[in-house]
C-alpha cells in the first residue's frame, strides 16, 4: 500500500514505522511541525510536509494519528482524496470523516511512548467502518498489524476509552502518589517497581475482583486508622485514601 | 538452617518453600488451622502441629508469617525459644518482638497469590534488627533468597506498607473499575490486559509523574466533560472520576 501518515507524535510514529517494517510504502508524513514532520519522514524514507493542500490524492490509505481536537480541522482542509481515510482516536466519532467516500477507524487501545518499542502483535485494535468494503480494508490491514483485533463502535470505543482512563490514567497516578509518600520520607520508588510488576501480572490472567488485597478489602480498620493519622499531614492523600478505601469495600 | 515456620498462608508458603529450595531444614509448620499445616508441612517434608508448645525451642530461625493482628497473642504463647525470632509484616513494629533475645524483621514488599509462582530474587526484603548479631544474621538469610536488600527501620517500613497500598491496592482497584465500565457495556476486560501491562512496565524505567498521561493531564476539558456525562448513571464513579482527575491537575 501506499500510505499517507498524517500526525507526526507517539502513535503516528508507532503506527508509520510499524507498516514500514510491514514493507509498505509511507509516501508522505506531515505534520503541522515541520521539524516533527522531518524527523519522521526521514526514519520512513519517506516526504515531510505541512502543507496539506500537498498530500498525494492517490494513496491507498491516509492515516490521520493527530490530537482529538485537532482531527475536524485537518478533515475540512484535506482534499477530495481517494484512498481509505482512518483516525485512529479512541474519543472520535467515526462520523467525523464522513465526507470522505471510503473511511474508518484504527484505534490501538494502548499507551505509546516515542523512545520505547512495543510489540505490535499484542497491541488490541479496535476497528470501526460504515461500508462492507472499507471494513474488508480495515480487517486486512489490522490483522497484518495485530493478532488482537476488534470490531467497535463509536459508542463502545468511547467507554472502552473511559475504562482506559481508571485502568491506565489513574492507575499511574496512583503510582505517583506512592512516590510522593515514599519521597517525602527519604525512600526509594525503586523499592515499589517489582510489586507493581506484579499487581499488574496478576490481573492478566485474573479479574481484579478476585485477586483485592490491602486493609480495606479485609475489612482491617486498625491498619486504615494507622495509615490515615499517616496522612494526617497530607490532607489530600488522606481523602483519595479514604475515597478509594470506601469504593473498595463497596466493590468487593 | 532448622527453621520453623509460623503461619500457612501465603506469606508462609512462599517464603518457607523459599527457604527449603535453598536447602534448609523446615523441621515444623504451625498453623490454627490443622488442614492448612498439612498441606504446607507435606510440601515442605516436615512436620504440622497446632499447638505453639510442641514447637521445637531449638531451631536456628522462627519465621512468624501470619495475619497482623494475630501476632502479638502468638508471641505471647510462644516458648523462650533459642533461635532469631522474625516477623514478616510490614505494617507490624519489631517493638512486638521484644520478648525474644534475638529476633528481627524480614518483610517482603510483594503480593503473593497461593498458586502463582514469583521469582524471589527479585522481592524487595526489607530487614530490621536491634543487636549488631541478629542483624548479620538477617544480612545472610536476606541475601541468599534476593538481590534487592534494604535496611529499613519500623517507621519506614510502615510508610514503605501505606506506599504499597497507593500502588497495589488501589491500583487494583482501579482496574476494577475499568471492568465495570466494560462490563455495563458488554465489553470484555481482556481487551484492556496489554495497556495495563505497558501501564506498568513503563514506570519500571521512569517516574511515573514523567509519564502521565490522559485527558487530566493535558487539560482536556471536552473529553473529562464526555466521560462524567457517561458516567451520569453511576455516580460512585463519577465521584472517583472527578476527585482523580483534580488530584492529577494538582500533582502534574
């Protein structure tokens, strides 16, 4: 295929280079940044632009990886091309590339950093197409990318979004704030590493129902009462503290 | 060494198969419960007992690895043993141990499921000792089951326990959320499984407060607004949502 990549962050860098290495042709990269544009393009072999009245109007796929905020804008400004037209948001509605005859939606659930690699084979994809022969595409191409692949809707895509935010977003924040009680007692975030390993491996195999543990989930006021007198200093852990204790019990 | 282990739960059985994989002598296993010593002494080719006066008072290690609050009515039935007398809990001062002329603590910073099996050498052993002997003891009995030793005092090793509840037991939690949203959806949580293990694996090399991610991060308003009103039916999670999205905004 020839492949126009529209975006230039983490996802349109994973996502290019990953259909590089599938030897497909990324003709053209562009981004508003021209800088961003160079830097990508030039690790595809391929043309940096940011000019979008410039995009071939003959590729076979356009691959819109760009801010959600940032996707109707590039739609107005893109011209009639001919090719399929996919963004991969989790928080878009397909509809919003309705002017173009064949589009989709490619959404890798997954958090990308631009340094670190990831195995794209176990990256989910969730699909997304209002006609049968777009949906053939996107099935084909997804499958060359992935062994998970999904079909969803827009409806589905945003909760699948939602679920994201507590089991990513505020999952990392939640290990920020055990570095923030370490750090204010001189520790080491080192020493939490291996438990997180952990916590997170156990759940790959187990529903996070089953495998609760901490004071709150055993019911062990002392061990609560100790860690909120703990707190007693920040009063803002000591509220998310009791915040989540209270859901614990609620949940389990 | 002849060690006696104290306990049969998951604690006990890790450590103490631990132990017996490096070649110690595991002579006795007690626990309240007669059916779970069995099953812990038959794999450990030694000896259950429930009552806490047949315990031998000769052994070289008493591994206390039992809930909470039910040390200090253990220590208090327990004879004047001649051995190091350790507990393992993290949230338990090593002032309970008093009563026994060498003894100590050996904390493992990690969770431990009965039928998952964890490589030892990479748990964090937090060790604590009042004397200069049961110290060097500790040092030799830590190093041999792991590389990550750390001298940790009571009081630090209470904060390293409330750190540990942020970044296991909530975090957990919040996966236990993200299922839910799916589950009101008739999503499956697998497709939530590689962010989650990403999620971790990146803070293994970075502060997690570097690799924050999500719309409360990059104030993005018109997603947070989207997911409150998806989450307009159920309003313990909304609740949960808002007051970590604040904590975000505040710590990033």
């Amino acid at each position: 295929m020839k492949i126009v990549c529209i975006g230039s962050g983490n996802v349109a860098t994973h996502m290019a280079g990953e259909f590089k290495k599938k030897g497909h042709d990324l003709i053209q990269v562009w981004s508003r940044n021209s800088a961003h544009a160079e830097v990508l393009a030039s690790s595809l072999a391929s043309m940096a632009m940011t000019d979008l009245a410039e995009i071939d109007l003959n590729a076979d796929l356009y691959l819109i990886a760009i801010k959600d905020n940032a996707i109707s804008s590039v739609v107005r400004a893109l011209g009639d091309v001919n090719g399929l037209v996919v963004h991969t948001s989790g928080a878009t509605s397909i509809a919003e590339l309705d002017r173009f005859s064949s589009h989709g939606v490619l959404y890798p659930l997954q958090t990308f950093s631009k340094a670190k690699a990831v195995d794209f084979k176990d990256i989910p994809l969730c699909i997304e197409a209002t006609d049968a022969d777009s949906l053939d595409k996107l099935r084909t191409i997804a499958a060359e990318l992935s062994k998970l692949v999904y079909e969803v809707d827009s409806d589905k895509r945003e909760i699948l979004h939602l679920s994201a935010v507590f089991a990513c977003n505020f999952v990392n924040h939640m290990y920020n704030l055990g570095a923030q009680v370490l750090r204010s007692h001189d520790l080491d975030f080192e020493m939490l590493r291996p438990l997180i390993m952990e916590t997170a491996m156990k759940v790959q195999t187990e529903m996070p129902v089953n495998v609760q543990t901490g004071p709150a989930v055993r019911d062990d006021e002392q061990t609560i009462l100790k860690h909120l007198e703990l707190l007693e200093s920040s009063p803002h852990l000591k509220e998310i503290y009791q915040t989540l204790s209270e859901s614990i019990k609620k949940s389990n």
